[in-house]
C-alpha cells in the first residue's frame, strides 16, 4: 500500500467525516429520534400517548400508512353488530397458517342462523400477521391493523383479542390505510355494481320467461 | 493529625478527585463520540439523575455509577475468593499511584509540600514499574475466575503488556537521554518554549511507538485482545459484575490518563503553552488539554479500527516496534552529538538523514513481515 | 488421550512439556454465533485442533408442517427460513410451485420480482459485512453504516408488502399486490445514493491493513473441495468457480439484464476474498437494479392463477440464487391441496459443512471470521 | 517538623518490615502455588518499601520493576505452563519434618550473622547519602563498564537460547503460514 498505514489513515478519515456529518446531515442518523422530527406528517402533540381505543398512532415508533400488525373486523359505520360484513363462514380459520381464529356462529331464537359471528377470536400471541386470512376472505371483512401495542399483564386470556375488540368502523380503515381502503372500497362497489347487473339481466331474463310461458298460457286456453 | 499528614492529604485528596471527575466525563464523551462516530446520538436522556432536565445525557456517568452499585456482585462458585476480590483492587492501586508522578503543579500545594512526587530523581522509572503491577491485576482476575474464556482473556493480557513494555520503555529512554534526567520537571523544563520533543523526527517516531505502545498497555482499540468480545466474550473479567467491575473500568481509564499524561510530559512538553507568563496555574490546564486531545485519538481509534490477532499482536511488537525503537535511540544519540556543535546546517541535514532512516527502516520492516498482504484484483465472468 | 489430529497441524506430545488441551465451547449464546449453534472447539494454547459444530437449537418442523397445510399456507413460512431475505426465499417457493401448474406470470411482476430479489441480495450482504466486520472487532461502526442503509431498503419492504422483515409479498403465478405508486421513485433514489455509500464503505475498509492481515491466509477453502463439498454462492465464487444461477438457469427474466459475475481467478478462496466477492456482488445488484428500474411496463400484477390450489400429481424443484448460495425448493403434488413432500436445500446449512476443514490449525480468532465468512442464518440452517 | 517525620518513619519501617516477613512466611507456607507466588510479590514490595525509607528511590525503583514486574511474571508463566495448574490439589505436601529446618536456621543465624549485626554502627548513623542516578550511570561506565559488557552478553545468550528452545516444541509445519 502507499504510505506506512495508509490504510487505516483513509479509514480513520471515513469515521471522522461521519463523526462531523452526523451533526448536519439528519437522514445520515441511523436512530431518527421522533421527538425532534420536524416534518409534519406524523401528528402532532407526540408526547401525550392515544388516550382513547383504536387511535391508530404511537409516539414511539414509525407506523406508516402501510405497516400491517393484527388483523381486525370490518363494519359499515353505526352500530356495530348489525352492519358487520363478516358473515362466519370460517374459511380464514381453516386457511391460517398458525390455525389463531376461533369462530362460531350466531343463530336467532329459533335456531336459524344469521349470518353473523357469535365469537370471533383471535390469539394475538400465535398471530404473525402474515395477512392471508385477508386475502382468502369473499366479503372482504377482515383486514390489518397497524395497532401493535396490545401487550397485557393478564397472560391467559389477555392475548385473547375478542370479536367486540375486533371490529373497527370502515372509516377507521380510511384514516389508517386510506391508499388500500380507497382501493378495496372501489373493487366492491364494481363487484356490487356487476351483482346488480348480473342480478338484473337475470331478473329480466326471468320476467322475459315468465311472459312468454304467460303468453303461451294464454295461447293455450285461448285455442 | 499532625502537619505531615495534612500536607500529603492536600496533595493527594485533589489529584484523585479530578481524575475520578474526568474519568466520569470521559466515559460520556467516549459513549458520545462514539455514537457520533457510528451516527447513532448516544445517551442524551439522563441529565440530572430523577429528574426530566436531560443536559445532553451528563448524567450519564452517575447513572452508571449508581447502577453498579446495586447490580448483583456475583462470585462464581469454583472461584478463588480472596482474588477474586484482590483483582480489581490491584488493577485500582497503580492506576491511581502513578498520577502522582505526573508533573501537575496544581497552584495551592506550589507552598506546602517539601518534596513533590514528580521532583522525585527516578521519576520515569517509578512510573514504568508500577505500570508494571497491571499485568499481574489482569492475571489475577484471569486465574481466580476459574473460566476458560477468563483464563485465555488472562493469558492473553500477560503477554501482551510483558511484550509491549519493552517499546513502551526504550522510547522513553530517548527522552531521558536527551534531557539527562529521569526527573519529570527537567523534562518538561526541557521542552519549554515550543521545542517540544514530537518535533524532532526521532522525537516523532519515539512519540508515535510510545501511543502505539500506550495502546497495547491498557487494552485500547486495535490491542483489547485480552476483552475481545467477539472471541472470548469479555476475555479476564467476565465473572465479574457489580461494582468490581466498575473498579475495572475505573482502573482502565486513570491507567489510560496516566500514561497519556506520561507521554504529555515525555514528548509534548508538559504543562508549555501560550499565556504561561500571564498566569501560571494555565499549565495545568493546557497539560488536561493535551491529554484530553490523546484520548480523543485514542476514542476516534477504538471507532475505526478492529481487532489484532494474538499471534500477529506479538510479531508486531517484537518484530516491528522493538527494532524501530532501538534505531531511535541510535538515530537520536548521533542527533544528539550533531546538536552539539549547534550550527543551524548540520541540525537541518541530521534531521533529513535521521527521517529518511526511522521511515526507511519502518517501511522496511513493515514489509518484511507482512510482505503478502495486499488487496487483491478479482476477475468478472459475463 | 487420543487427539484426533488435523490435517495440517500434528500436535507434538514430546516428551516432557505435555500441556492438556483446553476445551471450550463455544455455545449457542456466544456473541458471535449468528444465533443459536455451537462449536466445540479443542484447543492447544490459542490454536485449534479440533472442532465440532453442533446445530438443531432452532428446528422448527417447517417442512412437515408445510405437508399439513395448503400451498398457500406455507408461503409466510418461508420469511423465517432465512430472515434476512424473505423476498428471494418467496421467490424460489413460488417458482417451484409454478412448474407444478401452467400459470404465466405477468411482466410488470416479473420485473418486480428481480427488483425485490436484487434489494434483498443487497440487504444481506450490507449487514453480512457489518456482521463480520464486528466479528473482526470493529465496534459496530461498520454495522451501524450497514444498518443504515439497511433502513432505507426495509422501509421500502414494508410500502411494498406491508412488513420490514417478515414480507409474505409472493404469491404463485405473480405478486400478492402492486407497489403504490410513487414507490419506484423512492426505490430508484435509494440505488442511486447506494453506489455513494458503497464508495465509503469501501474507503473504510478494504485497504486497512489490519483487516487484510486478519483476513489473508485465513480459512482457506480449496477448489475441490468447494466444489465436493456441494458450497454454493459468494463462497463458491471466492474460490474460484464462476458459477452463478442467475447465468446458469436464467430463470425469471434474468435474461435481460447485462450483469457480471466476480470471482478469484486462483484455486483457493480465504476470509479476504469471500468478503471482497460480496463486496462487489453489491455494484453488481445495483447495475441489475437500474435496468429493472428503468425498464419495468404498467400492467397486470397477477396472472390467472387458479383460486384453489390444487396440481396435478407431479413433482418440481425450484431454485434461485439466493444470496446465500442456490436456495432451492422441492415439491411432490399428490393430486390435493397439500403438498405429498416439501424440501427446502438450504444453503447455509450445506456451505457450513466445510467448517471444520478451514479452521482446524488456525487460532480461536480465526474460527470466529471463518465463521462470520460463510455467512449462515440459523433459521436456514435448522429449518 | 522533622522530629515527627522521624516518627512517621519509624512506624512506616515497622509496617513495612512486617509485610514483608509476612509475606515471605506466607510463601513458603501455603500449598497452593499461585497463592505462594502472590505472597512472595507481596514480600518484594515490601522490601522495595524499605529501600524508599532509606532515600534510595532508583533502587526502589528497580526492585518493583524488575522483581516484581519480571520475576514474578515469569514465575507465573512457569506455574501456568506446568500442568494441573487449574486448582490446588492436595498431592504436594511440604515436609513433615519443619522443626529440624528450624533449629538449622537458628544455627546458621546465631554462628554467621549474629557477629557481623553486632559490629554495625547504630541505625541513626545512616545518614541520607545522594545516590542520584546520574552518579550511578557514571559509575557503571567507567570502573564497571567491563562487568556490564559481560552481562550484556550473557543476557543476550540467554535470551538467544531461550528462543531456540521455545522454538524446538513444535516441529516446523510443511507449510508455513505466509506470516
């Protein structure tokens, strides 16, 4: 090599530019410290931690807008329970990989059943959010979350997460994920818009038989 | 308490207290240059202890302190007691006693005290053999924890520093051979007035084998064989924990002040700087700032380079730095009679010729042993 | 006592000075054991004399447990095979199961394909070198400039995918969803400041002296024995055999892509080279990178898989170039949804087999890079 | 002032004399041999502590430097070397018959030292003589230079020697490593 050392000097150089860089050059730290980041788009007031349930940010880490944690279920808006769009046909419990949702499901008083889950759970402990239950679900009920801290200190059953816990307003799923949410929104309503057309041309179809056999009818007691 | 006592009591308690405040600020400057280094931040939470007030993490050091006061101080079962204890201790003792041999004159003890360490006629030479009780420290903590990584982390530290003495000493004896004197004070009384030693070019030489050396002493950067964290997980003192570890740490550092504030003394003059005549006790200032600016070197060191191999760690000292060093000596005993006749040509052409010697034989020497290594060309398949 | 002698080192029990050999292991939670394996190293002094690795901390019955469930399912597995690149290991599951039916794969994912395989090839070797760089003793100042990079590319996983690490973006017959838009601009100036950083990374440290002496000479791996011993990957490579999957099989759309493959041109490869070829395996990706980046079309991301995955009775072996080494994927179909048998060559595992070889004779130190030079990630190796 | 530095010192001497015969009865009485060794260094400094008593600083110096730094290494290395060095096993006894040693000491003392102690003048005669270290590098060039030449040689023999039978272990490999 040229000089005695020479080598180590060019090295000992790197470590000091870096030394000096890292005071002005802010993308060169490796541990961005969110409590002085400037930029905007993470909220504002980081400090004082989401008080109430499914705010979806935490001060502590980056949870953009397509980080994914643990899935959870979808209603269209009000109450709950009567606009939830999982009807329990527990396809996603068979297919998960790690076998985590319990389901069972919901009959009226007399025993006919409501496409509805009576229990919906899901064991956040063997949960690896590994999003194939969102891929294999026909109602696009389930998605993911971007809440990941749900540590408890009550270790049996706490990991347990349950259906009420579950179920999150679409709009929530808007605010979290507003790229995906947009796009999944669209596909339903295309699939709905061709079910009402497929539903009508079928109905036409029907009335257009109905009227002919209705004309034969009429044909054959009019002879 | 009689007058004696007090006098020593008013030399000693001071030095100790500095040093044992730097080396708490050293180790947050070492935590912080070396995350700067690695763009991490480094400690900037604890500022004053139990308390929000984060003053760029100061309080680092005291929450350190505080927590290997309480940590679990765990004895391994099959473990020699009595030296498991002695170690660390033995590792402190000549750290600390060695301060006393730097030529610090702090401005209040200037009255008081008849005979001062550093005035003493050996002084260098007491220096060097108390250095020379940290090898048996390491050797004890080594044997007494009973674990093989320990053991090896001990071996290892014995032959390293026993070899690296040996550079350590004879590029002092350039020094004392120019001042003629193993006294501290001549030495720096030498050197006054910016002629400080590191600019002659035997003086450069001797200062760079005498860091190199300094390294090796007290397992800095590229010498931490003995603690290699990735080979022998903390080398001699893995059994320990709790505060005798921190009497480790604390015993590494002072030896750390100690012999950079040695080669202060030896090569860059001591307490000399500008505004000396103005006030006095500056010396003592610009003598803490030249060692600060030493361990900053030896911070930036420990950031960059990795580790040596045991085998290569001692054919570099035997074989690289020990005939580098006896040149020197040499080198500077011809410079030193060329010198005499004091003619302004002569003092230029020795140093040319003494430059072009030491970084000949260096060169040479350096190619000698590891002749092979170097970086290779690699061919491309399309 | 009977020592079993290394090849190249015969122990002299002479008369007289007749020292007992030091037995350490080294064990699974030693800090420099890339995870859970053990060695059991013999030692006389500081050198080796003998060593037996020992692995198995980590089994986790992936390929019996992909025989219970459906193709599909096994698919998030592969991420844990070898957690540092779940893309590539995606790949080379979903190219295997793609020979088991007819299903042609769109271009826009093929493209996409290349540009995750190539991200992940650099992802691993960043924090390869940064790994054995703080084996050498550099106090993580390499691996935290790794890191960083690293960061920057994992960011881009997870607007991909949805996860950093853990991606399960593969699917048979193309990818589980499109990027979002904007994502190849932020992906093209992360490989554009790449070449930048590789440039320090470089001037840090392939001329210090203190690595090339730790590193020349050390774990030596001939050849043949190489080539016996069935070592694919940088490893091969450094020992002097050209030889690369993506020139072999041109799977995917490699084929395109004007790229080249580095190798030492002598017949036995040390620590130095094998650091060295992943080294410049980095400017090559990045070339590949540029081209896939500026000639990825608009279209389709999915082709016409079937909805439940059912093949006919057959069998198929896929296999990329991981950065590993050939990671490749066995798989017998018996007609239902789950596979009849699922194997996984794990290249980690198989480039480990040589260990004991290259460091009989060498000193503890050397065990440690060697070690750190074949690169392996337990959760290949144990599966 | 220097009424009650002479008292200081008068203690210092008795502490340190007693280290030292502590140390040395230490080393030779315990069994385990790194123990024994440690005793005897502790012995070392205590000596080194009366020579500073005694104003002679380099030869404090040197006695630190050179018994303990060297000796008691290379007495550490030697037990290292040596096997069953890990703990203190209980097969190496000292010897029974320690009373005879004793009465031989007391012999050799009461017929060869006893006379000479008897003629030496009282302590307060040894005065503070200036053996500064430049009169001793004058010394050892002009009337001694040959007796250090001679040991020059001899230590540079030895050190020779002690490089060839290290080197003699191990027989030379085929292949030497390129270092």
């Amino acid at each position: 090599m040229s000089i005695l050392g020479g080598g180590i000097f060019k090295g000992m150089k790197v470590t000091l530019w870096n030394f000096v860089l890292s005071y002005f050059r802010r993308d060169r730290l490796t541990t961005n410290d969110y409590s002085w980041r400037p930029d905007g788009d993470l909220p504002q007031g980081i400090g004082d931690y989401p008080k109430e349930e499914g705010e979806q940010l935490s001060d502590t880490t980056t949870v953009t807008n397509y980080s994914r944690n643990f899935p959870m279920l979808l209603h269209d808006g009000g109450e709950p329970m009567d606009t939830v769009r999982c009807v329990a046909c527990q396809i996603c419990e068979r297919e998960c990989p790690p076998q985590c949702i319990y389901i069972e499901k919901d009959y009226d008083e007399n025993g006919k059943y409501i496409k509805r889950p009576a229990v919906f759970d899901i064991d956040v402990s063997v949960c690896m959010s590994c999003q194939i239950c969102v891929e294999v679900c026909p109602f696009d009920a389930i998605v993911m979350n971007s809440q990941f801290e749900l540590s408890t200190p009550d270790r049996f059953g706490g990991l347990l997460v349950r259906r009420d816990d579950l179920l999150k307003s679409n709009d929530y799923y808007h605010q979290i994920h507003p790229e995906e949410a947009a796009a999944r929104d669209q596909k339903m309503a295309v699939e709905k818009a061709a079910k009402e057309a497929k539903k009508k041309a079928a109905a036409e179809k029907a009335k257009a038989a109905a009227e002919k056999k209705a004309a034969e009818a009429a044909m054959g007691d009019a002879e | 308490m009689s007058l004696v006592l007090i006098d020593i009591l008013i030399a000693t308690v001071p030095l100790m207290l500095i040093f044992a405040s730097l080396f708490a600020f050293t180790t947050w400057l070492e935590r912080k240059a070396l995350a700067r280094i690695q763009n991490r931040i480094g400690p900037n939470k604890v500022g004053i202890p139990c308390t929000r007030i984060s003053l760029f993490g100061l309080g680092q050091p005291a929450a350190d302190g505080i927590k290997m006061l309480f940590k679990e101080d765990i004895v391994p079962r099959g473990a020699d007691r009595l030296f498991h204890l002695l170690a660390p201790i033995l590792a402190l003792i000549p750290a600390m006693l060695v301060l006393c041999f730097l030529p610090l004159e702090f401005p209040w003890t200037k009255s008081l005290l008849p005979v001062q360490a550093f005035l003493l006629d050996g002084a260098v030479i007491f220096f060097f053999a108390i250095t020379g009780l940290n090898t048996l420290a390491v050797f004890m903590a080594g044997w007494a924890s009973r674990n093989k990584y320990s053991l090896l982390g001990g071996m290892r530290a014995v032959a390293q520093m026993v070899s690296y003495e040996i550079p350590l000493v004879l590029s002092a004896v350039i020094v004392v051979m120019m001042v003629g004197s193993l006294n501290a004070a001549d030495i720096v009384k030498e050197q006054t007035g910016w002629n400080w030693y590191v600019f002659s070019p035997w003086g450069l030489a001797a200062f760079v084998i005498f860091f190199i050396a300094s390294l090796a002493e007290t397992n800095r950067s590229p010498f931490d064989l003995p603690e290699a964290e990735s080979e022998i997980i903390a080398g001699y003192f893995t059994e320990y924990s709790g505060f005798k570890f921190a009497l480790f740490f604390l015993g590494e550092y002072i030896a750390m002040f100690a012999i950079s504030g040695l080669a202060v003394t030896l090569f860059l003059g001591g307490g000399d700087g500008p505004g000396l005549a103005a006030a006095p006790w500056l010396s003592v200032v610009w003598f803490l700032a030249k060692i600060f600016a030493l361990i900053a070197v030896m911070i930036w060191l420990r950031g960059t380079l990795p580790r040596l191999r045991v085998d290569q760690l001692m054919g570099f000292a035997w074989k690289f730095m020990l005939p580098l060093s006896i040149l020197n000596i040499l080198v500077a005993g011809f410079a030193w009679h060329a010198q005499q006749q004091n003619s302004k040509t002569i003092t230029v052409i020795t140093w040319v010729i003494s430059l072009a010697i030491l970084y000949g034989t260096a060169s040479g020497l350096n190619q000698l042993n590891r002749g092979s290594v170097r970086p290779r060309k690699y061919k491309y398949a399309e | 006592m009977s020592t079993a002698a290394a090849p190249n080192y015969e122990l002299l029990q002479q008369d007289g000075l007749e020292t007992s050999l030091l037995e350490v292991s080294m064990g699974p939670h030693h800090p420099s054991t890339h995870g859970v394996f053990r060695m059991d190293v013999k030692l006389d002094g500081e050198t080796v004399v003998d060593l037996r690795p020992v692995f198995g901390y980590l089994h986790r019955n992936h390929e019996k447990l992909a025989e219970n469930m459906s193709y599909l399912s096994s698919m998030p597995f592969t991420d844990r095979l070898d957690y540092f690149n779940s893309m590539s290991n995606n790949w080379a599951y979903a190219l295997a199961a793609e020979k088991l039916i007819e299903v042609e794969v769109p271009e826009r994912a093929e493209y996409l394909r290349v540009i995750m395989a190539e991200l992940t090839r650099l992802v691993n070797h960043v924090s390869l070198v940064g790994f054995f760089l703080n084996d050498l003793g550099a106090l993580g100042t390499p691996l935290m400039y790794a890191f960083r990079e690293r960061e920057k590319i994992l960011d881009l996983f997870e607007q991909a995918s949805g996860a950093r690490m853990m991606c399960n973006y593969f699917r048979f017959g193309g990818l589980r969803n499109d990027v979002p838009e904007g994502w190849l601009e932020r992906a093209g100036e992360v490989v554009d400041r790449f070449p930048s950083f590789l440039d320090e990374y470089e001037q840090l440290l392939c001329e210090n002296e203190i690595i090339l002496s730790r590193t020349q000479g050390v774990g030596n791996l001939s050849r043949e024995l190489a080539i016996s011993a069935g070592v694919t990957g940088p490893m091969l490579r450094a020992s002097g055999v050209a030889y690369d999957l993506r020139k072999v099989d041109q799977y995917g759309i490699y084929d395109r892509f004007k790229f080249r493959v580095p190798h030492t041109d002598g017949d036995t490869g040390d620590c130095y080279d094998r650091f060295m070829i992943r080294m410049l395996e980095m400017r090559e990706s990045i070339e590949i990178l540029k081209q896939a980046l500026a000639g990825i079309p608009k279209g389709e991301i999915m082709g016409n898989a079937p909805r439940v995955f059912k093949p006919k009775p057959a069998e198929a072996y896929g296999r990329i170039e991981g950065p590993k080494g050939e990671l490749g994927f066995y798989l017998i179909a018996d007609g239902t949804p789950k596979p009849y048998r699922y194997r996984v060559r794990p290249p980690s595992l198989i480039n480990l087999t040589v260990l004991r070889d290259m460091c009989l004779g060498g000193k503890i130190a050397d065990t440690v890079i060697i070690l750190g030079s074949i690169d392996i990630v337990l959760g290949e190796v144990d599966r | 002032m220097n009424e009650e530095i002479a008292f200081w010192k008068e203690i210092a001497f008795w502490i340190l004399s007693a280290i030292a015969v502590l140390g040395a009865l230490v080393a030779v009485r315990k069994r385990n041999l790194i123990h024994g060794v440690f005793a005897l260094l502790v012995f070392f400094a205590g000596l080194s502590g009366l020579f500073l008593l005694l104003l002679a600083e380099f030869i404090a110096a040197v006695q630190v430097l050179v018994y303990i730094g060297a000796v008691g290494v290379l007495l550490l290395f030697a037990i290292m070397l040596t096997e069953r060095v890990a703990g203190d096993d209980d097969r190496r006894m000292t010897s029974r018959g320690w009373s005879w040693g004793l009465v031989m000491a007391a012999a050799v003392f009461v017929v060869l030292l006893l006379p000479p102690i008897l003629q030496l003048p009282s302590p307060e005669a040894a005065q503070e003589i200036k053996p500064s270290v430049e009169e001793l590098g004058h010394k050892l060039m002009n009337p001694y230079v040959v007796t250090l030449e001679v040991l020059a040689l001899l230590l540079t023999a030895a050190l020779i020697g002690a490089v060839t039978a290290a080197q003699g272990v191990r027989m030379p490999k085929e292949e030497d490593s390129p270092e």
